[in-house]
C-alpha cells in the first residue's frame, strides 16, 4: 500500500464536499439482499470496505457491481451461505451478512468479523437478538454457523447495550420475521435511521428508528428500490478538526448540521467560528489556535468515538490541557503513541487520553494502525512543520476515498507515494 508524504504547516481554504457515510452504505449494501430486484445505491465513495463488501455479495452468489457512482446489487438464484474466511476477516461489517443469507438460504456460516482493532468487538448482542427470533446459533472458536430452517418469528428483544451492528441486525431480521418484534435499547445512530429509511422504501414495516424502541412487523417480501445514502457524518468532522488544527477558513458542502451536533459543539469550545450560510452547508474558521477543551464520547447523539482520536489530534496544538474520556472501545488511542513522534506531549491512562498542548511539533515518520487513528495521524502531520510519512494507509482507505485528495483541495500539501 502507498505511504502518505505530508507537508505540515500549511491553513486550509476552500470548499469540499462530504462524500456518503460508509457506515450507511454498509449495512444497506447487505439489505439489498432482502430484496426483490435490483437495488441502486447511489453515489456510493470507493472505499476498500465497499470493495470488500461488493467481493463478498459477489462471492456469495450475488450480483454486486459499480454504475459510475452508484452500486447496483441483485440476489442471486444459487445463493450460498459460506462467506469466504479471507472477505469476513477483513472487515467488521461482514457481521451485517449473517441476516441476508439466513433469509436467502436459511442459513449462514461466517467467520467472527475482523475489522480495526480498536477492541474486543464481541457479537453476543446479534447472536442473543437473532436467537430471541428463532434462529439456531452454533458458535466456534473462529466461526458461528446460523440456522433458520423454520423462518425467524417476531420476539421482544432488549439490548443491553445500544450496538449500533446489532440494531442493525436485528431490524433487517425483524422486517421479514413472522409476525411483530419489539426492540428495546437501541442504538440511535443517523445510520440506523437510514438503514429504517432504505428498509421502509422496500416495503418494511418499521416505527420508531431513531429511538430507544423500534417496533417491527415482518412482511413476506421487501422490493428492491434506488436509495442515496446519507451524508458521513465523520468525514465532516475529520476536515472541521483538522481546520480546527490547522487554522484556515473551509466550507464543507452537503452535511446534515444536525448528525454533527456534538462535534460542533466541540469545535465552538475550541475557538472555531461557525456558521451556516445556506442548507446542507457549514462554514468554519479558525484563526488562532485552538482552545484546550474535555470530552467524553458516547452513544449518539453523544460526541462520536470516531471522531474521538480527530478531536485529539487538534487538541495537539491547543493552548493548555485537553482531555478526551473515551466509553465505547477499550483501545480507541493507538495513534497517541504516534503523536508523540511529532514531539507532542500525550498519554493514555484508563481509557482517557491526556494532551498537553505544544506549539512547533514537527513532522516524522508515523504508522496508521486504525482507520480514525490513521485520519487523525493525517491531521496531526498536516498541523506540524515538515514533512512527515505515514505507513499504514490501508486502514485509512477503509474509510476514506483519497484522503490526500480530500485535504488536498483545501490546500494541504501532501500526497501518496508507492
Ligand atoms: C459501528 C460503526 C463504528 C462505530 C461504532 C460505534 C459501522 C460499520 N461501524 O460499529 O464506526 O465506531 O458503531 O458508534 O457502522 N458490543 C458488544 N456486543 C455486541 C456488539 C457490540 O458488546 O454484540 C460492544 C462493542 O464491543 C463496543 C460497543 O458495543 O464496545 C459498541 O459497538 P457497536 O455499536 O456494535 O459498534 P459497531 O456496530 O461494530
């Protein structure tokens, strides 16, 4: 995989647009199998996770394939259950298959989900939810193998916790399942509400997606349809923080101001100025640098982990302290260690990353080990003076289309090199 060559030091201005959410073109890619026909996603980004996902709907006997921007995807007639170990390895979102094929097949076998190594990531809560419907599970050191041979019947489920994968699980279950399913203590995610938003078009009987309790009534069959995706919510925050760490006057176009609510929150206690000069669009200037500021992640609407380690790296070039209490994934702060190669003064204890802001850090090699580590790396070296190297990139491109290209616009210097 290419290395990324940064030049830092550099204020960003000018205009980018919002690529679609990755985390919503996921799991939609993976309902399209629950349809008749032949679903359209449209203006879905080139992400490696969407290659991933297109090679695991092809090798399961779907069609998936690119029409320009948009992705078409059509079950097949000789679908099969086995999703090769080398597709569900390599990313988290293979676990959003488990339901597609069960429903296709009436079984799935599937290796535990590989993805970033940002925790534990168990799926106890799919497999509980999945067993509550009727399905019968076996689970084995490197594979669960899933069973439907009577169908899946409605239950009252209650999470434990709100698992954005395992909400998502259950509500494409739920939509076909016999009869009604009553899901307590659900994720609240903007992508939850459009995966609700795509499954509804299809003919899916969901309320209240959004909140704490979905109710759903199974239907016999789903109509494939065309669905645009919404915004990615945490690309927006990767270019606001790193204006916020950059300094630089940047409007990002096509966002939704209110999936961003924590975030900007955020960026206003750090000193940015914001404003809104028409729908759909945002504008941030920062014109000092940044102003120390506490965060703690949570569940949405609370400020998104993902945007924790991009928090962070602004947080690099404030004046004073900042800390950021991360709630969901134990090992969230792997790039610390990395920031201190740019001679920033950072450390991680319980779960809490603690940075000392400094002016003058300066570029140095760095290795990406996480998709939002690795964006926050981006930021980090963009902020220092000279040139920096980051390694790793794979992670990065899991997420993002071209992230050289995406700050490239706004003037950053930096681009790839084989
Ligand atoms: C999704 C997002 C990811 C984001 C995360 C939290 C996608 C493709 N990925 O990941 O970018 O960081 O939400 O907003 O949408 N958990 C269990 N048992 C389960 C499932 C989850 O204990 O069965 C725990 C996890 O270990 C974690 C927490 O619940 O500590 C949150 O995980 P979850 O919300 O499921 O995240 P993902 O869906 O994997």
């Amino acid at each position: 995989m290419a290395e990324l060559i940064v030049t830092g030091g550099r204020r960003l201005e000018g205009s980018v647009r919002i690529p679609r959410s990755k985390n919503s073109v996921l799991p939609i890619l993976a309902a399209a199998l629950l349809c008749e026909g032949e679903s359209r996603i449209c203006d879905v980004p080139c992400l490696s996770d969407v290659d991933t996902s297109l090679a695991l709907l092809n090798a399961v006997g779907a069609c998936a394939c690119r029409e320009g921007t948009d992705v078409l995807v059509c079950a097949g007639d000789q679908m099969q259950p086995s999703v090769p170990d080398s597709l569900s390895g390599a990313m988290r979102s293979s676990v959003y298959y488990i339901v597609p094929l069960l429903y296709r097949c009436g079984e799935a076998h599937i290796s535990f989900p590989g993805g970033c190594r940002i925790g534990a990531r168990p799926i106890n809560l799919h497999i509980e939810g999945l067993r509550a419907m009727g399905a019968e599970i076996e689970t084995h050191p490197n594979t669960i193998i899933c069973r439907a041979p009577k169908g899946l019947h409605g239950a009252n489920f209650c999470l434990s916790f709100p698992s954005v994968g395992a909400t998502e699980t259950l509500m494409m279950a739920a939509a076909f399942a016999k009869g009604r399913t009553v899901l307590c203590g659900c994720a609240k995610e903007p992508e939850i509400t459009d995966l609700a938003r795509f499954l509804r078009r299809c003919g899916a009987r969901i309320q209240g997606a959004g909140g704490t309790c979905m109710t759903i009534d199974g239907v016999e069959r789903l109509k494939a349809v065309a669905h645009t995706p919404i915004p990615d919510r945490i690309t927006a925050a990767t270019v606001l923080f790193g204006v916020a760490a950059c300094g630089g006057d940047v409007t990002l176009t096509g966002v939704r101001y209110s999936h961003l609510n924590a975030v900007l929150h955020t960026l206003s206690a750090m000193g940015a100025e914001l404003c809104r000069p028409e729908l759909g669009v945002l504008r941030i200037r920062m014109e000092k640098r940044p102003d120390a500021a506490f965060v703690t992640t949570g569940v949405y609407p609370e400020f998104p982990t993902d945007a924790g380690p991009l928090f962070a790296a602004a947080a690099l070039q404030a004046t004073g302290e900042s800390m950021i209490r991360e709630t969901i994934f134990e090992n969230r702060f792997a790039c610390a260690a990395e920031f201190c190669r740019l001679g920033a003064e950072a450390h991680v204890q319980n779960s809490r990353l603690y940075i000392n802001g400094v002016s003058g850090l300066k570029g140095g090699l760095l290795a990406s080990q996480d998709l939002r580590g690795g964006a926050a790396l981006v930021i980090a070296a963009l902020a220092a003076q000279g040139k920096s190297r980051i390694t790793g990139t794979e992670y990065i491109a899991r997420g993002y289309e071209d992230i050289a290209q995406l700050f490239g616009r706004i003037g950053a210097e930096l681009y790839w090199e084989k």
